[in-house]
C-alpha cells in the first residue's frame, strides 16, 4: 500500500509525521503504508524534509507549480504508477 503525497514543504512533512503517528497507534506500525513523495530537483538537491521524511521520492519536473505539484495530469500517472 502506498499514498502519494502531491506537495511539498511544511505541509508534506506535516502530512508524513501525522500519517506515521496514526499508522503507528492504529495499526501497530508506520510501515504498513509507504509514503510516496514528489520532489523537484530543487527539492532533493537541499535534501528537503519531506524528501527525507517519505519513503520513495518520485523526481518531478522543476519549475513554476504547473509543471510539478500542481500538475494533474502528472499526479494522476504517479499515482497510478504506485
């Protein structure tokens, strides 16, 4: 199982830490579900914390939002992609 997390910044990594917690005291585990983020090349190159904080990293184009996080299109394909 796995959810993607189309943002970036202080609300994915809020996102991250508050889906862990709740996996954790639901389900006995934060492993259960993977947390899959999108990171510009901007993002991983400052090693953003919610490119550290997720699980699996998809590279999105860089760039103004609608090539990236705002891109429907592309956030459709990752998440059907996962």
């Amino acid at each position: 199982r796995r959810v993607l997390i189309a943002n970036n910044g202080m609300a994915a990594s809020k996102f991250i830490l508050s889906v862990r917690r709740w996996l954790h005291h639901a389900c006995g585990s934060a492993s259960v579900v993977k947390l899959v983020a999108m990171a510009t090349p901007d993002d991983i190159r400052a090693n953003a914390r919610h490119v550290s904080l997720a699980d699996v990293i998809e590279e999105v184009p860089g760039g103004p939002n609608t090539n990236n996080y705002a891109n429907v299109q592309l956030i459709l394909s990752l998440a059907i992609k996962h």
